[in-house]
C-alpha cells in the first residue's frame, strides 16, 4: 500500500521524513514503493562518470560535497550515477582497480597529472593511493555514495558503456550485444559485480543493465538487432543481477537509444514466440522500465505525449498487460539559451508529474575531464557552468525547480 502523507500525523511525520532511506524498494504495479510502503518517485540527476578516465566528473573543479549539495539544493532525491563495464574488466585482469592518479595519465596523457593534481586538492581525502572503486578505503565511486547518503539522496547504477568513452552513436563498438567492445561475458560479469559491490552503500537502489541499445551502423555486432534477441540477453543480465543482489531495482532499456520499449509493456511477440511476462519473474517486484526522450525540436506537446505512452508508459496503465514503474531515466536540453521555455521542456515538465512518474535530468555537470577526443569539454547541456561551481542559466534553474516540486507533490 502506499501512504497518504496528509493523513499521517503530525508526529508521524518527523520520524518517517528522518527515516531514510527505507531500503530496499520494491515495485506494486505501476508504483516504486520503499520499505515502509510509501510511494517513491525518482527526481534526480544525471552524473556521468563512464568516459575515458571512469572517474564521475567535475572532480577537478569541486569537491564531492559540493557537488552533491547542488544536486540537494534542487530537492532532487536520486543520481543516476553511470559506470563502464571496462572499469570491471581492469579490476578482474590486474587482481584490483588501478589509482586514479594512473587513470587520469591514460585517458588525458601530459595534462593527466594536473588533472589529478586539481581534484585532490578539491577532495583532499584523496591521495596517491586512492582508486575508482577498489583496494583502498578511499575509492571515489564509494566516496559520492557515501555523501550522497550524508546528504539523504539514493544511488541508482547505470551501465553507461561498455568501453569508457562518450555514448553513444552506432559506430562506437558499444551498441549491441556482440559489438566490438560489448563483450556479453564482461558484460553480465561487470553487472554482477557492481550489483554485489554496491551491496554496503545504504542508498543504492537499484541498476540499470545497459544505457541506449542501438543498431550498429556497421556489421560490428555478431547478433541480430531484434527483439528476440533483447530478450535472449537482457533476462539472463537480470536474473544475475537479481542473484547478486536481491535487494535493488532492475532497470530494462529498450532498442532504437532506449527510446522503445512498447512491446515489453504490452506483451506482444517478440520473435520466436518469445513474450515478456513480468509474472514470470520470481523477482517480478523488482522490475521497472526505462526510456529516453530527445525529441527536442518537436512543437506538438501531443507528438511527445503519445510517443512516449506508445513506446513504453503504457506500461503504467490500467489495462497493461505487464503493469510495471516506468522511468524516463534521460532527457535534457541546452541550459545556455531559451531552450527551457521551448515545446519540448515544457511539455515533459507538464507530463511527468501528470503521469506521476520519475525521471533523471541530463545532466548535472558544466564540462568532462574528457569528450570524442576534446579535453576540458564544455558541456552546454550541464545544470552547472563549466567549473562546476554555480548553476548555468538561472532561468532555466528556475523552472527546472517548478518540474521537481511538481513531480514529487504529485507523488500519492
């Protein structure tokens, strides 16, 4: 059941809002619920941290905390924190994650120690032993869990990409399963090992298996690109994940950049007499779909409200054969002009809290250590400017602020 929080007691109401983070989540329906049953609806952020150095980014500019506070400022209560299974890969091949000191020197060459030099002196709990995610007690990735958790927001795990790099186009050797870099084995190993590993951070709720399956541009996959193959992979990935940790969310991506995922909600043929049936699931309670969204020069709010319901919200529905959460884990625009006053922006920030339905901004940061090739890339798209340091565009802020507030009071 979900609570009604206008029915809860005025001294109820402390203890309960104190209570964090009431894990694990589970899912009833079209609902995410904790472990108190109340409805929980995604707000959050973006915060990239699967390109070259595999590193979460801004790190050169500001600290950690600082970062996370921005994010709070928002009232925002999750990140979508996104990862490359070569991080994995690197830890599983040396016997443990290399210092970040060294992965800044290889994805940024001669200007990686200045790189490096300028994010411990902004997080000075870091030093010349300190890796991404293994062998010390100071890893970064442990680091933003922990002061996410400080500061009451939950982490949810995306594998972003195979290969450290930016995502995502049909030529980057990541798109599908077989691709050049998207090795199914590292692929569902790298899964079970940050579902496992993610085990002691109290905020962690949940994983998403794969960001953006697309069609190769060349034949660089070695499997067909169809649904039946979707399935094929993507159960298997899951029930992985579900045995390592039986406490998170799973997160499913659909095909064409995670923008379609219709026929999971309805049930239909998926080729070779493959169907999806959540009931099937022994974990069908913790299962949700994902999509994305860019249609960002559409000037019919209607064009996006169908497409999106077509393409997988459905699944919230009464009638859904599969009724399960949906997610709209990606969406975003320029935050340096008027973009946010535009069909697109203001037709999601009238859906989502109409649909009562989460979603996760792209994305919080101003530039990255590292972009196809351009160092110290700006980020146009960032909540933040280039350093890091105060918002981009105010306005834009300013109705950002008006789609949280919205979201979360629709919340039931």
């Amino acid at each position: 059941m979900r609570f009604h929080v206008s029915l809860l007691s005025a001294t109820a109401l402390p203890s309960l809002l104190h209570a964090f983070p009431n894990v694990p989540f589970q899912t009833q329906d079209r609902w995410i619920v904790d472990s108190k049953g109340a409805n929980f609806t995604y707000v959050g952020a973006n915060w990239p941290g699967a390109g070259e150095v595999m590193i979460p980014e801004g790190l050169q500019y500001q600290s950690i905390a600082s970062i996370v506070s921005k994010i709070k400022d928002l009232k925002m209560n999750h990140v979508r924190l996104t990862f490359a299974i070569e991080m994995i890969d690197d830890i599983k091949e040396r016997g443990g994650d290399v210092t970040i000191r060294k992965a800044f020197q290889k994805a940024l060459g001669s200007n990686g120690d200045k790189v490096y030099q300028n994010v411990i002196k902004n997080n000075p709990q870091f030093g010349a032993s300190t890796t991404r995610l293994q062998l010390t007690p100071r890893q970064v990735f442990d680091a933003i869990a922990a002061e996410l958790t400080k500061q009451q927001i939950y982490v949810h795990l995306d594998n972003h990409m195979s290969k450290g790099k930016w995502c995502c186009g049909g030529g980057d050797g990541n798109t599908w399963f077989g691709d050049t870099d998207f090795k199914v084995p590292n692929w569902r190993r790298g899964l079970e090992f940050m579902a496992d590993y993610s085990k002691k951070w109290p905020n962690m709720v949940s994983l998403g298996l794969h960001n953006e399956l697309r069609k190769p541009d060349n034949a660089g996959s070695s499997l067909a690109y169809k649904w039946a193959t979707w399935y094929d992979q993507v159960i298997p990935a899951a029930d992985a994940v579900n045995k390592a940790n039986p406490n998170i969310l799973i997160f499913l991506s659909g095909l064409d950049y995670d923008t379609k995922m219709s026929p999971i909600a309805t049930g239909d043929d998926l080729g070779n007499g493959k169907k999806f049936r959540l009931t099937a699931f022994k974990y069908k309670n913790k299962v949700v779909i994902e999509l994305h969204n860019y249609q960002n020069s559409e000037t019919k709010c209607a064009s996006i409200e169908s497409g999106l319901w077509n393409n997988g919200f459905r699944a919230t529905g009464t009638v859904a054969l599969n009724k399960m959460p949906v997610v709209l884990t990606e969406f975003g625009f320029n935050q340096a002009d008027d973009s946010y006053t535009k069909t697109y922006a203001t037709c999601l920030k009238k859906l989502m809290p109409q649909w009562s339905t989460g979603w996760a901004v792209w994305e919080i940061g101003g530039s990255y250590y590292i972009r196809s090739g351009t160092q110290d890339f700006e980020e146009t798209w960032g909540l933040l400017n280039h350093e890091w340091s105060d918002w981009r565009n105010k306005n834009a802020i300013g109705a950002l602020r008006g789609m949280v507030d919205a979201t979360l009071k629709a919340v039931v």
